[in-house]
C-alpha cells in the first residue's frame, strides 16, 4: 500500500499484481516501483474513464506508469507497464504538478 498525491491510501492487491505481470512480464520484481510511481510521480495525468496515470522515469526515454483509481477514502492500482513512448501521456491532461 502507498498514498497518493491526494493522500488517498491506494492498494495494490496480489490478483491485481498477478495480472499486471501475467499482461507485462518485464514487470516482474517492480511492486515496490510502481508503489513509488503512485507516491512520488513525475507527473499525473488524466485517464479517459476517470482512472488517474502516474508516470516517472525510469531510465533515459523509459517511463513506469501506473494507472490507479482513487475512491472516496482508498483506491487501487489498475495496471502498470513500462513504455517509451512519452507521447501516450504527453498528449493527455496533466493535472499534477
């Protein structure tokens, strides 16, 4: 578990897990990564159904991101992937910072 930027507790649960590296297996061994991208995102920008998506670095032109959601008092990890291509969340709301 972690907090968001909204200080909402935000869960991710081992079934949620299993199916972000069952999806990504280059996943494997970044929990506590994807913990750390929803408490300490680089930048947070809008999903299209209401979801939230943090994005932070990773390596030179590699970015996690984690898509959660936030209920009214804790919310849950989506999914996560690694991506390159900073045009996918570029080119989205940002609301944070």
């Amino acid at each position: 578990m972690t907090t968001s930027k909204n200080s909402v507790p935000i869960r991710l649960p081992v079934e949620r897990w299993v199916h972000i590296v069952e999806e990504h297996p280059e996943m494997e061994g970044m929990r506590a990564d994807v913990l750390e991208t929803v408490r300490d995102p680089q930048r947070i920008v809008q999903g299209g159904a209401g979801e939230l998506i943090a994005v932070r670095m990773v390596e030179e032109n590699k970015w996690l991101v984690a898509v959660y959601r936030e209920l009214d008092d804790d919310g849950f990890v989506i999914t996560a992937f690694l991506t390159r291509r900073a045009r996918w969340f570029q080119r989205r709301v940002q609301i944070w910072p």
